[in-house]
C-alpha cells in the first residue's frame, strides 16, 4: 500500500510551527492510542528541539487497555509525562491541567504563564483536546483529515495558554504498515485510499483477533475463512447492492471502515511497544 500525502497547507504549517516554537515553553504531543509509533510525526522531534513535551495517547477508548498502559510505560521510560484521554468526552483532562502547572515559568515578578503548543497528525483529535480543557467549543472539529487551519491562542486557566496549530504529516508514509495504521484509523483521507484493499487487510486482522466481534455486529452464523468473501457476506445482510444484486463491496467497504474508527468492532491496538 504506497500512500502519499503531503497537502500543500501543510507545508505552511510546518513554517508556522518552526516560527512559532519558540513562543512555547511545553509541547502537548497527541498520538493515537491504537497506533502510537506511526502517529508520531517524526519530523517533529528535529523541530521541537529541548522543549518539554507531554504525551497524550488519545482515543484510548478504541485502543486495547493492556496496551496502552505498556505504552505509558514505554514513553515514561524515555521521560516523558504521559495522559491517556479521551478528548472527545474529556477524559484524561483533568490530570493534563494538572501536568501544565507543574511547568512554572520564572518571571522578573511572580511568574510568567505556561504557554503550551498541541501538535500532532490529522484527525488526532487536536481541536477536541482544545475545546475539552477550554470547556467550550473554540476549536472547529471535523472527521475529516486537515480540517484545522491557521492558529489561535487559547487561555484555558489562569496561567495557562494553548497555541492550537494544524497537524503535520511527513510527504512520504515510511512503509507499507504504518500507511494502513494511519489509513484506517482516519489520519488520511478517503479520496487517495483503495477503500476495499484497506477493509480487506483489517477484515483479516478483525478475524484473528475478535472474531466474535464480527459475529454479533453483523449477525452472521459463520465467518467464510476470507476476507473477501466476509466483505459479500455483510454487504449482503445490510442490503447493500448494486442494480442486478450484485453486492455494493465500495459502499460496505466504507461502512466497515467507518464502524471499525467508531469502535463498534471492538478495542484494538495496532502497535506494541518496541522492546
């Protein structure tokens, strides 16, 4: 799978980061739970040089527990402070803030505010993690990979401040693997995926892993042994065909997909920990 995204905004987002570091004092890195590796841009450490980053692994809700406290584990290991969250329903939150303020700034008189940057890939949750510290929606949210633009202050308590900015995703996707982490969980866009090769892969990993899962969302008795043929199986039971009965695979290739991101396949976590 040789997937290729690199939107021309987002270069300007890339300038506006390395313009903008140096008004920051924390950097508030968002990674996705179930795939923590290959949403982390690894551009980002060159730009962000010594400053102090905290790792929120978000969408921990789709994401395996196991797993992700071995991540936490993983990235504690290596300094870091680190919140599971949610920031869809605000949780892991509290003890974010809580982090923030243990980054005083020494000021002639008193101290100066924590200024803190989020940054992370598309649809990572950036704008969602904004509007749950703020407590109100500031940040324009969308399901679509590259809806944030431009940039905003935010005070978010006294003493705090966020700097929301775009995510950044590198020009070239590494290996064939990080494409499909970063495709099905929606860090790229539908328009330049091969839908159904993408269903296909994550249908097989669906069954070795939580075949029952299947089962029970899509009221089937049996799973057939290949994905193809379990792909016909569930655009069959939705009643998705085509003029003639033949069975609509690009209609319930995008249903599966959208199911999967939504978790109603279950917890998954794509990635382990390096050892």
């Amino acid at each position: 799978m040789d997937i290729q995204w690199y939107p021309g905004h987002m270069k300007k987002t890339k300038e506006m980061l390395k313009e903008n570091i140096r008004l920051v004092n924390v950097v508030i890195e968002l990674l996705d739970a179930r795939v923590p590796l290959s949403s982390q841009n690894p551009e980002l450490k060159d730009l962000l040089g010594n400053k102090n980053r905290v790792i929120v692994l978000n969408k921990y809700d789709l994401a395996e527990e196991r797993h992700t406290a071995s991540w936490i584990d993983f990235f504690k290991g290596q300094g870091y402070s680190v919140v599971a969250a949610n920031s869809a329903k605000g949780y892991g939150i509290r003890q974010l803030k809580a982090i923030l303020r243990n980054f005083k700034v020494p000021a002639h008189k008193g101290e100066r505010p924590v200024r803190a940057m989020v940054a992370g890939i598309p649809n990572v949750g950036k704008s969602s993690l904004i509007n749950a510290m703020a407590g109100k929606s500031v940040a324009k949210i969308g399901g679509i990979p590259g809806v944030t633009r431009g940039k905003q202050w935010i005070k978010i308590l006294p003493g705090i401040e966020l700097l929301d900015t775009p995510g950044i995703l590198w020009p070239k996707i590494e290996s064939s693997e990080m494409g499909f982490h970063l495709a099905v969980t929606g860090a790229i866009k539908y328009e330049i995926l091969n839908t159904e090769e993408l269903v296909y892969k994550l249908l097989e990993i669906v069954i070795s892993e939580k075949p029952q899962s299947l089962r029970n969302r899509y009221k089937l008795d049996e799973l057939p042994r290949g994905a193809g043929d379990l792909l016909r199986d569930i655009g069959r039971k939705r009643g998705y065909l085509l003029p003639g009965g033949e069975i609509d695979n690009l209609k319930t290739s995008e249903v599966v997909l959208k199911e999967f991101r939504e978790g109603l396949l279950g917890r998954f976590t794509l990635e382990v920990p390096p050892v």
